[in-house]
C-alpha cells in the first residue's frame, strides 16, 4: 500500500512539474545554454552594418542625405550580372527630408528593382470580444503602421520588422512569418527579403509553417555573419562583388542606435536586429523550426520515466541510486538535445528535479530502513547539508564579497554636465531624462572603449576610475583620451539641444593621477566598488573648476604625458580642503602620434 502511494505522488509530482512547467523563464533559460549550438552561417547572407566607423565617417544617421542609401544601391547594382539578389534595408524610412535625395533613393531602388524596405506596426492592448462572446485581451491590436514615405513604398516590397521577445525573459525566440490585419497579409521583414531571394531564383517561396508565428534555431552567434562597415562599401574598400547573388542587410550595429536584443546565444550579450533578421531568413530557407512538446506528453512520460526510477532506486543502495538518478537527468537532458536538433522543444528541468526529489527519497528511505546510530548520521547529515554547500561555495570564492581594498596607483576623472540645474527646472521631465540619457550614454561609453571603469553616477556628474580593478596600460592617458572623447562628443549633443531647447548645456572635466585606495568599501549589506583618497578629491576639485567645454588636468598629470597631450597652463587655483592650491592645465589636444 505503501509503494503504491509512493509511486502515484512521484506520478503526480512529476506530471505536475511537467505540465504547468514550473520552471519558467529558468526552463528556458537551460534551454538556450545546452541546447542552443549554432552551425554554420549561410554565406549567401551578408551584411552591411551603419557601425561607429560609418557614423564616424558619416555622422548621426539620424540626418543622413538618403542620397548616400541611394549611392549604395547603385554601388552594389554595379550591372545585371554584378548585383545582390536582394537587398534588405532593417531602417524606418518613414518621413520625407529632402526632396531630392527622397526621388533620387526611390529611383535607384525602382530602377534594379531588387529592394526591400522596412516597416513597423505600433501594436497596444485592447479588449475584443472571441467567437465565444467573451472578452479577451488583444496584445495585438495595431494601433498605427509606420510605413516608407510614398515613393519609396511605390518603388520596393515592404515587410514588417517588429521584434517579438518572449513575455517571460525578453529573449527572441521566435518570429512573425506574416501578419493579417483587415484581411490583409503583410509579411514579415524576414519573410518579405527571403520570398524576394526565392523569386529571384527561380524557386518556389515555401514557409516553414502555415502559422504567423514560428520559433526558430539560431544559425550564427553574435557578429558571425559576414559583415562589412557601410563605410567601406560607399568608399570602394569593399568591392561590389563581394556582395554578388546575395542577400544583403543593411541595418543598425551601433549601441546608440538601440536596434539590439537578448537572444538565446551568446548569453547575456545583445545581438543587432539586423543579425537577428539573418537568423530568421536562414531559420526560413532551411526549415530550422521548432514546435513545442504537448504539455499533456511531456508531463506523462515525466510521470512514467519518474515511476520506473522510483522502483529501481528502491533495490539499490543510497550511492548507487543517487549514481542512477543522477544519470537518468543527464540522458534525459541528453535527450532533450537530440530532440531539439530535430526541431521539438520541451521541459529541460523539470524531469531533473523530479529525479533529485528521487534521489533524496531514496536518501530518505535508506536512512530511515538503517540502525540508531545510521539515523544519528541521517539527523546530523540534515543539520549541516546546506552549510556545507554554501561553505563549499564560498571556499571557491564564486558569489563572497569582502570588504576592504588595496593600494593602486590610478587615474580618476570627473565628468559633470554645466547648466543641467536650469535646464531641468524649464523643460518637461520626459526632456530632462532624454538629455541627461544623451550625456550619459556618451561618457559611459567613451569609459569602456578606452578601458575605464564606472563607477559610479552622482547625478548628472559621472566618475570613473582607470587601472582599477585591474592593471591597465598607459591608464594615465587613456583616462586623458577619454575625456577629450567626451569633450569632442558633447559639442555634437550640445548643439543638437541648444537647436531644440536653445539652451546650452556642456561638459566641465577633471583629471588627476595618483595613489588611492581601491575596494570594496561600505558595510556587509550595502557596499559599493570605488575608490578614496586625496586622488579622488583633487579630481573631483578639478572638474568643479572646469568651465563648460574644458578638461582641466592636474600637473602629474600633464607631467605623466608631456609630449603626448598638448594643454595651456592655467596657473595655480586654490581647492577647497586643501591649504595650499595646485598648477592646473587645460587640455588644448591630444597629439595622433600618440593615438594607439
């Protein structure tokens, strides 16, 4: 009676885990880490990335001439037997700029008839009554399409090229293929670029499913496909026909462009949309689908794999029940491999808990069948499991942190946004977070391109410490390179919202060089990264000097890079704390000799 008790809850347990999938966005997690192995990018697709070196070149694409998309149309279609077969633009082209360059773009695209523009639905949330009379919510709901401006939709095929990330973690999985509104199909982006291939060679267009949505295998990690700055292209670094016969994207791979998701590869890191659209039109032309597992299935072979297990530990003793348990959830994992690669999707964890609470049944039956003094270990081994484990974590060091620091020799710098205070109190607080956002995002990411690192926000202020925690080469002028990287940076950001707010907003930096004390420092709940000392305050001293538009610099400073940096003196400036004051310099250049 006992057995059969047993066996029906381990049933239950396990149909139940199953079922309800009750690890969530964690399952999927899993997921992505053991099963998730691209293969081998096509080489048919390749892409043309609007990158920091083409905004550099170019600038803020935001006010390009569409001359210049013009330009690379016509680069690419050097003559019917030197052009791509599809070229995919993964760019809103929604709004009418210049006249000129408008025609000219629409032109170029209607004369080799090979392009494929994007579009956008704006999709919200509504109430709609189901064929049952019922009211459900429409998450689907299109509220308004931003389409190409008309001579441009006139002249290309369009595909949408909404993102569709998973409710639970935000990672793209899957794909729309198409999208029916009115009565009317739009195609997916994707779709639209891979139907265009397909006619352009003759075959039959044949989607992987007669569904609007599909989940799909990723063929390439991040930056995996063949890509080239758009610069190069425009410029002839590139040849034409290196693009020849292909699928071409031209898209966003820059951060400030923010066209970059989660997805099940590469953990962690973001992946362009562009590469992202590569994926799928690949997932698409080589029927790398995946279908889910009916709930109903997964959970009864849970419960009859849970069952079997449970009667075979029972004739085994505590280790080698453990040793079966332990290699059932790998096989199964195993498994759930193979079963992925041939395009089904299903419960990675759940059947391993079911064989842990197994394991720890048969620890439990084992210690309660022993002697008193077995049930003596069994009591004392309950009392110090968990112990155990986290003291075995923490002799790994894997998640302990320790307060204290150490003594390094850094380079710290300052950065602080001059007339922010007034400019918060006259705009919209939507505008004061998009300014401050501007700046923000332009000194954090002029830190991590010269290896710096932040730490911390103080406002609207930003600091950042080089050579901490680690060693770092010549910190002293890359910390200097950085500051003249935002200063150059601002002037852009200034004058765009001088233009729209007109009000001036700009920059004031400090940099100073020296010993500090680095570290771990606040109390055992709450402590911070950062860095003390009489380095730190004289840089932050500094840059309270600054005027807007100025990097001020310490004469260690200047000392540390003569020949390397050029600066004016400004003499001697007394620093609040200090009795006596120090010889500043304002930096004037940075030499490109130096430039690494």
């Amino acid at each position: 009676m006992k057995r059969i008790i047993s066996l029906s809850l381990c049933a239950i347990i396990s149909f139940c885990c199953s079922f309800f999938g009750i690890w969530g966005s964690l399952d999927k997690y899993a997921e992505d880490m053991l099963f998730h192995d691209p293969s081998t990018t096509d080489g048919r697709i390749r892409i043309i990335k609007i990158d920091e070196k083409t905004l550099n070149e170019y600038g803020e694409h935001t006010q390009w001439d569409r001359g210049l998309y013009a330009k690379l149309v016509e680069t690419l279609c050097v003559s019917d037997s030197i052009r791509p077969a599809v070229i995919g633009f993964d760019i809103l082209f929604s709004n009418e700029k210049n006249a000129a360059s408008d025609e000219a773009f629409a032109k170029a695209c209607e004369a080799h008839g090979n392009v494929v523009c994007a579009f956008s639905y704006v999709f919200s949330k509504e109430l709609i009554t189901d064929i049952n009379g019922e009211l459900i919510e429409d998450t689907l709901h299109v509220q308004n399409v931003v389409k190409p401006y008309p001579a441009l939709e006139k002249t290309t095929v369009q595909g949408f090229a909404n993102a569709l990330m998973d409710n639970d973690d935000g990672v793209i999985r899957s794909s729309f293929l198409y999208f029916d509104e009115n009565g009317t199909r739009a195609p997916s982006f994707s779709t639209a670029v891979y139907s265009a291939y397909a006619k352009s060679k003759g075959d039959a267009v044949k989607l992987p499913v007669d569904e609007n949505v599909f989940t799909f295998r990723y063929s390439g990690n991040i930056s995996e496909y063949e890509n080239v700055s758009m610069c190069d292209v425009l410029d002839g670094t590139v040849p034409p026909h290196a693009f020849d016969d292909c699928i071409v994207l031209v898209g966003a791979y820059a951060a400030g462009m923010m066209d970059a998701y989660y997805v099940p590869v590469n953990r962690g890191q973001q992946m362009y949309g562009v590469e992202i659209h590569a994926n799928v039109i690949q997932a698409i032309m080589e029927d790398k689908t995946l279908e889910n597992v009916p709930s109903w299935l997964d959970g009864l072979c849970s419960a009859i794999l849970a069952c079997l297990l449970m009667l075979v530990c029972e004739r085994l003793g505590v280790v080698y029940a453990v040793v079966v348990c332990l290699s059932a959830a790998v096989l199964r994992v195993f498994a759930g491999k193979l079963l992925f690669s041939a395009g089904y999707s299903g419960g990675v964890l759940e059947f391993p808990l079911v064989a842990a609470l197994v394991a720890a049944y048969s620890i439990v039956l084992y210690y309660y069948k022993a002697n008193a003094a077995k049930r003596k270990i069994e009591k004392a081994f309950n009392k110090y499991v968990a112990p155990q484990v986290v003291n075995e974590i923490a002799k790994n060091g894997t998640y302990e942190l320790k307060l204290g620091g150490e003594n390094r020799d850094i380079a710290v710098m300052f950065v602080d946004i001059r007339g922010f205070t007034p400019l918060s109190e006259s705009l919209e607080p939507e505008q004061v977070v998009e300014i401050l956002n501007s700046y923000l995002e332009l000194t954090t990411s002029c830190i991590f391109s010269h290896g710096g690192t932040l730490d911390k926000f103080i406002g609207d202020a930003t600091m950042a410490v080089f050579n901490a925690p680690f060693d770092t080469e010549d910190y002293v002028y890359k910390a200097v390179l950085t500051a003249w990287d935002i200063a150059r940076g601002g002037d852009e950001i200034e004058k765009k919202f001088s233009e729209r707010f007109g009000k001036q907003v700009g920059f004031g930096v400090g940099v100073n060089c020296g010993p500090a004390v680095v570290g771990n420092i606040g109390c055992d709940f709450r402590m911070d990264y950062t860095a003390i000392g009489d380095t730190v305050n004289t840089a932050a001293r500094l840059e309270s000097n600054a005027p807007r538009g100025k990097i001020y610099i310490s004469s260690e400073v200047y000392e540390r890079l003569k020949g390397r940096i050029t600066a004016e003196m400004v003499g001697e400036i007394p620093l609040k704390g200090k009795s006596n004051g120090i010889c500043v310099y304002s930096v004037t250049g940075v030499t490109e000799s130096a430039e690494q």
